[in-house]
C-alpha cells in the first residue's frame, strides 16, 4: 500500500512538472502579440492604450514566469527527495523499474497533449 501511495505521489509530481514546463515552451511572443491584437480590435484600444496594455501584459508575463520557475524548482527538489527516500528502500532492481515506468508514464503524457 506504501509503496503504490508513493508511486502515485512520485508520477504526479512528475507530471505536473512536465505539464507547467509544456504551458511554459508552448507560449511563445506570437501569442502575446495576438492577444494584444485582439485586445486591441475587440476593444477598439487606441495607440496609447495599446502601448500601456502591451507593457502590463508583458510585466505580468514576467512574474508568471518567475513563479513558475520557482516552483519547477521546489518540485525538482521534492522529486530528488523523494528518488532519494526510495532508492534507500527499494532494490536496484526494484528502483529500475520504477523509473522505467516513470519514464513511460511521461512520454505517454507528452504523446497525450500533442
């Protein structure tokens, strides 16, 4: 029962990790240059409110960032703990073929959200 409770803790670390570092990489300077165009149409936005709203947003896109490496960070610290609490209780076997499943878990979830 530990063992799958701790597995299942492990693999969702794991994929949040994975899911924040793919919201990250899957924003590029297109998409805020598109939503201030649209922004800019739906409102009817004049240059002024333009320029001020590009440079909130973009302040904005900034402490997002930061909180999210921040927190890619704890959740790096967390996984090491936690491979390190394992790989003092598991056999080297027993470790091998949890991360192969970890592994397999990941590249699923990747292939998923493609």
């Amino acid at each position: 029962m530990l063992r799958k409770t701790i597995l299942a803790m492990l693999i969702l670390v794991l994929f949040f990790t994975v899911s924040a570092t793919q919201a990250q990489k899957n924003s590029s300077p297109a998409d805020g240059r598109d939503a201030i165009n649209r922004m800019t149409k739906e409102l009817g936005l004049s240059e002024t409110q333009r320029s001020k709203v590009e440079t909130i947003l973009n302040t904005e896109k900034k402490k997002v960032e930061a909180v999210f490496n921040e927190e890619r960070k704890k959740l790096q610290s967390i996984q090491e703990e936690t491979r390190s609490g394992l790989k003092a209780v598991l056999t080297p076997e027993q470790m091998e073929k949890l991360e192969n499943k970890m592994r397999q878990e990941s590249s699923k979830n990747a292939n998923q959200k493609k």
